[in-house]
C-alpha cells in the first residue's frame, strides 16, 4: 500500500521552479548586511539556498 499517490510525486507535478541562482543568492546575503545573533527567515524557500548559503557564510546568524 503506497501512502503517497504516484502522481503527485514533484517529477510529475507541472509546477514552474526557479531557483535563484546562487551568485544572486550570495550578493542578496551581502547586501543583507547581517550582523551577529539576527535571524533570517526565508518564506517559502523552495530548495532552501538561501538559509543554507547564510549559514554557511554567516556562523553567528540563525536561519
């Protein structure tokens, strides 16, 4: 008995994504401007670079 219907696997749903590329990514995070202890809070973040990109760069921020 499969739990999730086939169908609605991501590979076969027809919806659009477009992932920020990450050079993009990293000049938002400059831009930014972050400073130690703030948070970062990405609605809806898809493949989730930008907070994995942050805390990569930033060890003292919290995403």
């Amino acid at each position: 008995m499969e739990l999730i219907d086939p169908e609605m696997r991501v590979d076969k749903l027809k919806i659009p994504y477009y992932p920020t590329p990450y050079k993009v990514v990293k000049r938002m995070i400059q831009l930014a401007n972050l400073r130690p202890q703030e948070r970062l809070i990405d609605l809806g973040s898809g493949d989730g670079r930008i907070p994995i990109t942050t805390a990569l760069i930033h060890d003292d921020v919290f995403c």
